[in-house]
C-alpha cells in the first residue's frame, strides 16, 4: 500500500486542498505539523525551501496544485478527456489567482499600503472573480465544470474558512451557486469526516 | 482542422510558452497582437479580464499555463503516466513561480521598495531558484524530467529572453547544464523557424 506523509504547518492556508483530496481517497495519510519556532532548521531540508510537501512512499514532492491534480486523477476528479481536463485545470488556476492577490494583503508589512490593497481587494477583485465564479457554477449544473464533482469544487471549499479568516470576506455571502456548492461539498462523507476530525487551527 | 486564435500584446511575456507549443505542433495559428492603446476597451471582453486567451474552434479559453498543458499533451510533452506528469507539473510550477517572483519587481512602482526587490531576487531569489534547476537537469540527463524533452524544457527556455529584458540577468549564464538545455530547444526546428519569423519585441 501507497504510504503518504504530508508536511506543513498547523494551518488549512496551502495543505487544505491535498488534505481534502487524501480524505476524498479514503487513503489514512500520516501529518507532520511543524511549528514557526522549528521552521528555520526544516526549511532548509526541503526542495524549494518551501512547504506543504507530501511524501509518497518516501519520494517528497513539493508544489501543492501539481500534487492535488495528481491526486485528483487518482480520484476520477481531473476530467474525461483533455478538454475537460483543460477546463477543470483553468478553473482551479482562476481560483488559485485570486487567493495569491488576496495572500498578498495578508503578507504585506506596512500597514499604509496593507489598507489600501484591502479596500482594492474587497471592493474590486473578489467581486470580480467570485460574481464570474458564481455565473460558471450557475451555469454549470451547480459545479465549476461540466455538472459533476471534479477537484476545483473541492479546491475551492478547502480555502473559503482560511481566506475569510485572512482577510474577514465570506465569499460565498450572496452568491446562491457558490452557496449550495459549498454545502454539497461539505455533505461528501469522506469530507464531513475529515473536517470532525482535523485539528484546530486559526488559519 | 482545428483553429487556433492566440490574442495577447506584442510581448513573449505569458504568451510565448503557448506560441513554443504551438510552434512544436507545427500548428498554423492566427495571432492578435493588441496596442495598448486598444487594452482598456478589450479588457472587459475577455474571460477574467486578461490575456492571454486561445480561441479553439471559437471557445475562448484563458490561464496560459493550463493552455500549455492542454497543447503538451497534444504534443506527447505532459508525461507517460501520472508520476510523470506530476513531476513535469512540479517542474513548470517551480519555474512559474519565480518568474512571479521576477514580475513583481517589474510591477513594483515605489522606486526604493523596487531597488530593494531587485537586491533580494538578484542575489537571493535567482540563484535559489536556477542553481536547483541547474542541479535537476544535471541530474536528469539534461532535461527537467526523466532525461527527455516535456513541456517544462520549452517553458523554461520561452522565458528567457522575458526576463533578460526584464531585470538584465542571465540566467543560464555559469549554469553549464541550463546553458546546453538552452541551445538543445533552440535547435529544435520548429522552435527556430519560428523565432526566426516572429514578430519583433521589447520585452
């Protein structure tokens, strides 16, 4: 059996979505949570110097999207054909988009230019790509592509509690669509059983 | 016959990785290359409010790097199996992000946050980044993945006029193996014919 050890710290922010595709598996993957005080020593050990990494039996792979498409293949979420699988990629990199413009208010130091990219990112960007996320999931059969599950529904409910608590938006507030797909992702067994049980984090 | 309408500015920037592919496919595309000038009237028209978009047989599709994918598996350029595509997802995602990391410094509008950026991405960032790159391809037979060409080789070397431009580094200079893969993707001749014949530009 395929053994998978994920490394990352006690937060959703960037493991949340392999969390969810593991869970989604029923694959019983093993979590290292580092602590800020014990980062400085691992950076160094892993491959960009960054986490999540996700070991697979014993081969460590960095880079969170590429290991969730991987995983979402395995799981029947990554498209039928290479079309499918061309829109389900752009619609996950559309959200990806969004949610670094939206990291970059919670990275930013000084506290003039950190107010004036939230009044941007509030009042402009997260309309602009969540009212366009709510037509495609409108139009869609109530998922992102094609009418049926595939890995940016998940993708995208695994980074809704973090952002709200970045940045104080819930991005789903009156959008019906983005609404109910939340709610049908969440009701997934495997999904409602790994949020029971995940640790308790802040972010 | 499928037809292909890429539209972006007269920059290589985000566009040219889709032109390589394309290029390596031996597709005849159409190309609009847009003025400035005509961006804020064309800006609302386009999928996310951004370009690059590839119009296949009339459906517009934006997310330059998804197209790319979506052309490399044409091409025989994304993987034999799921492990190797996962390692070739990694591969362009590492090398996507630190041409993000490059761009911000061109964004950057504050002259002395801007003289700074350029400090920590020339004497930090870039050598991170490129001498791991130059040790994977050293190590895998002097290409990114499994000693033969895949996507992420024609990503890379599509960049590299972009950020000389950019930020006046060379990055493959005194990385012997980066340098070689360079000239190996140059020779391939459909990527020569077609940067012998393409429009001229800036950056």
């Amino acid at each position: 059996m395929t053994s998978y050890k994920l490394t990352y710290f006690n937060l959703t922010a960037r493991a949340e979505q392999i969390r969810f595709l593991l869970s989604y598996l029923n694959i019983d993957f093993e979590e290292v949570r580092i602590g800020f005080e014990q980062w400085p020593t691992i950076k160094s050990t892993m491959p960009f110097g960054q986490v999540p990494v996700l070991e697979i039996d014993g081969k460590v792979v960095n880079q969170s999207v590429a290991i969730c498409r991987y995983l979402a293949k395995k799981a029947g979420l990554a498209g039928g054909d290479d079309w499918e699988s061309l829109l389900i990629d752009i619609a996950v990199d559309n959200i990806y988009e969004i949610r670094q413009e939206i990291m970059k208010y919670y990275h930013e130091r000084n506290e003039e230019i950190k107010s004036k990219l939230r009044d941007t990112i509030v009042n402009d960007s997260i309309p602009f790509y969540f009212d366009r996320f709510e037509k495609i999931v409108s139009e869609n059969g109530g998922y992102f592509v094609n009418g049926k599950l595939s890995w940016p529904d998940l993708y995208f409910v695994s980074i809704l509690d973090h952002i709200k608590a970045v940045i104080n938006v819930d991005l789903v507030d009156g959008r019906p669509h983005l609404t109910a797909l939340k709610h049908k992702v969440l009701d997934i067994p495997q999904i409602k059983s790994w949020i029971a049980k995940r640790p308790k984090s802040l972010l």
